[in-house]
C-alpha cells in the first residue's frame, strides 16, 4: 500500500528521532535495554506508517449521490441552518475519523468550487458539537453543473492539530478526486439540500469514495 505524500517529511523525522533514540539506548545502557526500546519504536514507527497509508481505492461515481468524503463513523444526522456560505436550512451528515482511519479527504461531488475558506481555531475534540464552528476548518462549496451547492468542513481535533487542503475557489473538481488530508483524527461535515434522501444511518461506518451519504433532489424541486 502506498504513503501518502502528506506523511513523507513526518516520517522520515520519525525515523531519524527514533533511530538516535535506539543508538543511545544502545550506547548507555545495553542490548536488552535496546530490544526493548526498539520493539517500541518499530510498533510507534507502523502505527505511523499505518496513519498515512493511500489506498489504490476505486471511485463509485454516482451523477445524483453524495460519496463520503473520508472514512469514518456518522456521529450526526440533522437539519441544521448552515449560515457561512449557503444561508438556508439543510441536512449536515458528519463524519467522525478515528486515529485507525484513513484520513484522505475527497470530493463528494463533481462541479465548480464555488467557496473556500480556511479558519483558524480551537482544537476541542472531534465529536464536540461546537467543533464545527469553533475548531480550526476548511470550508469548501461545490456547484454542480445543474446548480446544486454541496457544502462540506475538514475540522481538525483533539489529536488532529493541521488539516491540509489541496482545493482553491474557481477550481473544476471531479467526484473522488483529493480534496486534502486531516492529520491524526479528526471530522468532516458534508451539507446538502433539505430535501435530499438520506441512505445513512447513525453510527453507521462509511468508506470515502463508496459509501453513498445521500441521493440529490432534482435541480428545482
């Protein structure tokens, strides 16, 4: 399986903190202190690895489905009034990504971005009901061709300090093209019109790219 780019300076650093962390173990203290502290760093250096992972991961396109954005957990299905950009009642579908996750991020939509704005902000866990307006966030809309926008937050957490976004306002995008990476846990929250069918559940566990969140209305109805 393939690293992601976003891991590559990450864990080259790694290596080279652990493997002098191994060398004065070894030089201070011995060989069984080094077996030890080695078996560690190599568990720290997979679980990293594993963190950073790319899957080879096929796009289920879809002209009327929302795709997940990231894999995940649901956490929360509700109609809420989303105020910084669509100014109008829709249904937020979030998704929370543990640490085990896959942490790319993809387009749930083809079409135009028609929004983009980064926000600095706090660092409450993933799950918190506020930190969705209160954590640091990208903020990305998508237009599709027949006028639907498509709304969706990278929220960093807790543990996940940088989200990274590849996507710039005017950009042509295509369903399950990279949207950017959040780094070690985190949330996405995806918006889409009131009156869009929901095919998930809570506490279901959805795939980026896959999973299906919901089917769009027709443009007008």
């Amino acid at each position: 399986m393939a690293i992601h780019k976003e891991g590559t300076r990450i864990l080259t650093v790694i290596f080279i903190i652990l493997s002098a962390i191994c060398c004065c173990v070894w030089l201070c203290f011995g060989n069984i202190a080094l077996y030890i502290i080695a078996t560690l760093a190599i568990l720290f250096f997979l679980f990293t690895l594993c963190f950073f992972r790319s899957p080879n991961r096929p796009v289920k396109y879809s002209s009327d489905a929302v795709l997940s954005p990231a894999d995940g957990t649901v956490v929360a299905i509700e109609e809420v009034d989303e105020t910084e950009y669509l100014k109008t009642r829709c249904i937020q579908i979030s998704v929370f990504m543990s640490i085990w996750n896959v942490h790319i991020n993809w387009h749930p939509v083809k079409g135009k971005v028609s929004y983009f704005h980064y926000h600095p902000g706090k660092y409450l866990v993933a799950w918190h009901p506020k930190s969705s307006s209160l954590n640091e966030r990208t903020t990305i809309a998508v237009t599709r061709d027949d006028g639907i926008t498509i709304l969706f937050r990278q929220i960093a957490g807790l543990v996940a300090r940088r989200v990274v976004c590849y996507t710039v306002e005017g950009a042509s995008v295509e369903q399950g093209q990279q949207v950017g990476f959040i780094k070690f846990g985190s949330r996405v929250d995806i918006f889409v019109p009131v009156n869009s069918a929901v095919k998930v559940k809570l506490n279901q566990k959805v795939v980026g790219n896959q999973t299906v969140l919901a089917h769009l209305p027709s443009a007008g109805s």
